[in-house]
C-alpha cells in the first residue's frame, strides 16, 4: 500500500502541499489560543511513556512535552 515517487515528485508534493495549508493552524496551536488542554500526552506523551518503558530516550520529545504543558499553564 502506498504510491511511490521519486525524489523530484516527493519535492513537488510538498511543496504543494505546503502552498495549500500555509494559512493552517494545528489543532494544538488553536487548543493553546482558545486556553484549552491540548491533545499533547494523548500523542507525545504517549510516546514518551513507552519511551522510558523501553528504556528509551527521547530528549526532544521530553522537551516539547514540557514546552507545550508549559504553554497551556500560562494561557489558562
């Protein structure tokens, strides 16, 4: 399953798509705006959980983590 494509194609579809969701926001960004919980431990807290189950680190993700809970405190 799948389509395949080479690099030129790959480069073209981005930069369409890009092009077509200039103007969009996440629903992350609008949950932040409107003073909401955003959908963060559902997606990268997630990760980060089975990151430290696994012995895994991911200091990236921990950090954009902290970021965002960070983020949503101070839009409350």
């Amino acid at each position: 399953v799948g389509m395949e494509m080479d690099e030129e194609e790959m480069v073209e579809k981005t930069q369409e798509v890009l092009r077509v969701t200039a103007e969009n926001y996440s629903s992350m960004v609008q949950s932040l705006r409107k003073g909401k919980s955003t959908e963060i431990d559902s997606i990268n807290g997630y990760m980060l959980r089975m990151a430290v189950k696994y012995g895994v680190r991911v200091p990236i993700n921990e950090l954009l983590v902290k970021m965002v809970k960070i983020r949503e405190e101070m839009m409350r």
